[in-house]
C-alpha cells in the first residue's frame, strides 16, 4: 500500500516500534493492536488465522495415481487407485473389481462414505438393511459405523468412486507406494 510504519503507526495508534517487532518476529501483537492494524490495511484479521488456501489443494493426475491390490477375491486382484493426497479429513479412491468378485467381510470404521457407480453394476450391502443394486452413475451414502461390504455378480467389470472422512489407514498408503502401477 505504499506505507511506512510510521504511517501505519499514525493510522493505526499502534507504536511504530511495536509495529517493527511485530514484522521482525520479535513480538507477538495482541489482539487489539492485530485487529487495528489489519482494519487500517484493509485486510480481514480472520485470513491470519485460515490456512494458505494453496497448501489444502490437491491435484492428481490419472497417470500419478498410486494403485494397489484392495485385496484378493476369486483368486483376482480387487484394485484401487487412490484420487486424493496429501493431509486432508477425507480421502478417496477409484475402485476396479473383477467379474464375480466381492469386497470380503464387512468393514466397520469412523466417518462417512460416499459412492459413485462409473461402469456396471454393483451389488452393496449395508448391515441390517436390504441389498442395493447400484448401477452405473448410482450414488449411495452412508455413515462407516453401519457394517458394508460389496459385490459384483456379473461378468463384466465394475468400477466406482468411494470418498470417505474415515481416518486414512497408512497401511494403505504404504501398499499403494509398494504397487504403484
């Protein structure tokens, strides 16, 4: 803005010294001498306090996903790729299941998840209630407490989106750097 500490002091009521500190990471200001000073630089005092919106931007390309075997079913690999990176609350991954192949037993875990058919159909149980038969741009939601397992019964492909808020298992993560395709 053009401004020396001096102006911005006189604008402010904030000391010109204080203001120095503050810039050399001497001093921490208080909440009244921030606030005044972030009025005067018409710059809202919550941006100090929200991260860079940069650092919580995640791009990943098709051919940098990390793909790992989900696990094995029918004696065929169940792969997944995962779609998101970096340290986010939720994660997600695009899933490939061979014909006539199921997810195993049912998972139980925090959070939520969301689903989203890309190719087929696919054949999701959620503890306690009935079979949903998800076809192709289907989506199914549901909170991770509720047991859930799925299957495909045809003998084509099934491919689909799961987003989840569940704490991402590192254990994943290392078997996704292990076969990375």
């Amino acid at each position: 803005l053009g401004l020396s500490i001096r102006d911005l002091s006189a604008r402010s009521g904030v000391a010109a010294g204080t203001i120095s500190q503050i810039e050399t990471g001497k001093t921490s200001p208080n909440l009244v001498s921030i606030y005044s000073i972030c009025e005067n630089l018409g710059f809202p005092i919550s941006a100090l306090f929200v991260e860079d919106s940069d650092e919580r931007i995640n791009l990943v390309r098709k051919n940098e996903r990390p793909s790992f075997t989900r696990n094995v079913s029918e004696g065929r690999d169940i792969t997944e790729s995962l779609i998101t990176k970096g340290d986010s609350e939720m994660w997600g991954g695009v899933i490939a299941m061979p014909p006539h192949t199921d997810s195993g037993s049912f998972y139980y875990h925090d959070g939520e998840e969301f689903v989203f058919i890309l190719k087929g159909t696919l054949f999701f149980e959620l503890e306690g209630h009935p079979v949903y038969e998800l076809n192709q741009e289907d989506t199914l939601y549901y909170p991770n407490e509720i047991g859930h397992r799925w299957e495909n019964r045809s003998d084509e492909e099934v491919q689909f989106m799961i987003v989840s808020t569940s704490e991402y298992n590192n254990t994943l993560t290392e078997k996704a750097d292990e076969n990375t395709i």
